[in-house]
C-alpha cells in the first residue's frame, strides 16, 4: 500500500508545489537525493526522475528530490485542481497501482529539524535557533521581541508566476500568513518563496512569549499548519 503525505507534518493532504512523501516498498534500487548531474543541462530544470523512479500527480511529472526503496520524496507539480487525484509511481520494477491523494489550495506545514518537533529555524544572523539541546554548541534559544526565521511548506502561489520545474523559486505571498508562537499573534515582516517548494517567514517573537517550548501556528487562505511544531523561547 502507498502513502502520500504532506513531507511537513505528515497529514495525508497535499497541494501544487509542495514537498510531499510517498511511502511504499521496491520503490527504488539506490538511496540518495538529486545531485548536480540530475538537473537539466539546458534549463537547469529540477529532474523528474532519479535512477529510474518517477511519480505523477493527477497525470503531471512530479519533481522527484530523494528515492530510497521505502519512500521518495517529491516537489508536486503546479497544478490548482482540488479534491481526489491520483498519484501513480514507476520504478525499476515496475508501475505502482495508482493511488488518490486529497489535493487542496494549501496543505501547510513547517519545516522542523529532524522532521521532529523543533521549528527549522534561524536568527536573523543566520545562527540555529532551538533548545541548547539539540544541537550543543549551535542551537540556542529565541528572545522574545527577536526576529527570527522560519521556513515553510505548501503556501502556494506567490505574486509572481513560478516558471514549472525551475530549480530556482521567489516571490512574496499575495496576504500574509497568520502566525502565531505560544498561541500570541506573531508580526510577519515577510512571506515568500526562497527556493522551490520552500517558503521563508521573518516573524517577530511575540513579547509576552513565556519561556520554555512555545507552539507554532500558522493560518492562511482558510487552511491551518499541523501542530507539534515548536519555538524555544528564553529570556
């Protein structure tokens, strides 16, 4: 049986342009992630196929980021249809029975460190921002009144149009997100794609955020991030 679940999060939704995991068995002979050599020559197109695996969502070519024979991670392709899709992988072994997926306008999620529960997350400096516990020596703690970075997935379409496949991605959000740490209202100075799939977030640490593990949230165009995410706050 095949899973496909949003990569941030893991909810059994996805939207276009949005990292995403497909999970199964015999999906692939070797294990690693795109390289330079996969890219197009030409275009410098993401690949759509790594070592002969390859997926498509609701009939289009999927960007395939990572295979292994449990699980291939994929960017979806743009596409605004909504409801069931199918999703159907090709392998060394053959092509998977196809499976349907919920697709919506938006599946969002953060990107957290170890796909675990600590928001992937900076200083303004470019420093990592969690618990001095996770990463010793590299991580420390957010400030509150501090502006911090975060990343994102599955916000969308930007104000200027993403050129298919393109390996590189921007442009700003048409509204901005709402969010939130430890439940406060949090101000959002930017919200944009920086890479492919990859949205960034310059928020400001609530002032009243207490200390310790502060949920993250974010909610935009009707649709909510996934709990379990968190930002470190120590003042």
């Amino acid at each position: 049986s095949t899973q496909i679940l949003n990569a941030t999060g893991e909810a059994a939704t996805i939207s276009q342009n949005t990292w995403v995991e497909i999970k199964g068995s015999n999906l692939s002979q070797t294990t690693r992630i795109w390289g330079g050599g996969d890219f197009d020559p030409v275009t410098g197109n993401m690949p759509t196929a790594l070592d002969n695996v390859s997926a498509t969502i609701n009939g289009k070519p999927a960007f395939i980021y990572y295979v292994s024979p449990v699980q291939i991670n994929i960017l979806t392709p743009l596409d605004s249809s909504t409801g069931t899709v199918p999703v159907q992988v090709k392998t060394p072994f053959g092509t998977s029975s196809v499976a349907n997926v919920t697709m919506q306008t938006n599946s969002l999620g953060f990107f957290a460190f170890n796909s675990d529960k600590y928001a992937a997350a900076t200083h303004a400096d470019g420093t990592f921002l969690g618990p001095a516990t996770l990463y010793p020596g590299l991580t420390t703690p957010a400030k509150p009144g501090e502006t911090i970075v975060l990343y994102a997935n599955g916000f969308g379409l930007v104000s200027t149009p993403i050129t298919p496949g393109s390996s590189s991605q921007s442009g700003t959000l048409p509204t901005l997100p709402v969010v939130t740490i430890g439940n406060l209202p949090s101000q959002v100075i930017f919200a944009g794609l920086v890479a492919p799939g990859e949205f960034q977030f310059n928020v400001v640490v609530p002032a009243a955020a207490p200390d310790g593990d502060n949920a993250l949230s974010a909610t935009y165009n009707g649709f909510t991030s996934h709990s379990g995410v968190f930002v470190t706050v120590l003042r």
